[in-house]
C-alpha cells in the first residue's frame, strides 16, 4: 500500500519545513539558553530529534547518521542541564538534521512497502518529531525571535 509511505513522506517533509524554519537565525548560543533556567534549550531539541530519527532510518533498514552512544546526551530521559557540556554546535546539529532529511527521503522514494509490524512504530516516530518541533517554535519566541510560522 503506498498510500501510508505517502502520508510519511509528507509527515517528514513537513516536520522538516518547520523545523528549520523555527531554529533559522537562531545562534548557538540562544540555542544553549535553557528558558526558567531548566526547561530543555534548542540545542538539546534538536539533538533529540536527530536521536529519534535514527531509529526511525534503522526501520527502514537505513544508517544512523550519528553514533548514538557517543551522542547519547540527546537521549530520552537524560537531563540536558547536567549534560550540556557534552552537546555539539548547533551547526553541527543542522549538518546532522539535513543528513537525516536526505536518507529518510531518499528510503521513502525508493521502498515498496513498510513492513507491517512497523507501522506502530514509524507513526509514532512521526508524531514524536511533531510534538518537538512545536516546542522548538516557543522556544523560538521565549528567545525574543518572531513567531517563524504564520
């Protein structure tokens, strides 16, 4: 069926649009500020996207693009305040995040089909990476930047 690899394509490339267009502009120094001195900061979203990503390009017997364990900073459940120093630029975090753009779309391009017991998974996957990049869009405004969706 490849109506649900259409509809994945389109989660992807949509995430990926708002993604970039909330961290556009942003230093690696806004991206470090954590808001009310604990809330998670920019840097740390967006590494934890790219974290996530990786399992998602593993299902569909893709690479990671980063080593997890060496990036495990950005994992679910860590505390990023205590793990700050272990982050890498923001830039770097773009790099990351375009690469995984362009694996995922060029896997969803070319299967056929998902494998059915994946299917729970990528559609979780796919609204995980939602949830985030929404919050990147307030941090967006708590760092005294303009609203980048209208």
């Amino acid at each position: 069926m490849k109506n649900d690899i259409e509809i994945v394509k389109i989660q992807i490339s949509s995430n990926y649009k708002v993604i970039s267009m909330n961290i556009d502009g942003i230093t690696n120094e806004e991206a470090m500020i954590f808001p009310n001195g604990e809330a998670n900061c920019m840097n740390w979203i967006l590494g934890h996207l790219i974290y996530i990503r990786n399992p998602l390009l593993n299902i569909l017997d893709e690479e990671s693009v980063w080593d997890g364990e060496k990036l495990s900073c950005y994992n679910r459940g860590e505390i990023p305040l205590e793990r700050k120093d272990e982050f890498v630029s923001f830039d770097e975090l773009k790099s990351y995040l375009k690469q995984s753009q362009e694996k995922l779309e060029a896997k969803l391009d070319a299967i056929e089909s998902f494998h059915p017991e994946t299917i729970k998974d990528i559609s979780t996957l796919c609204l995980h990476e939602i949830y985030h990049s929404g919050q990147l869009g307030y941090l967006r405004r708590i760092l005294g930047k303009p609203g980048a969706i209208k």
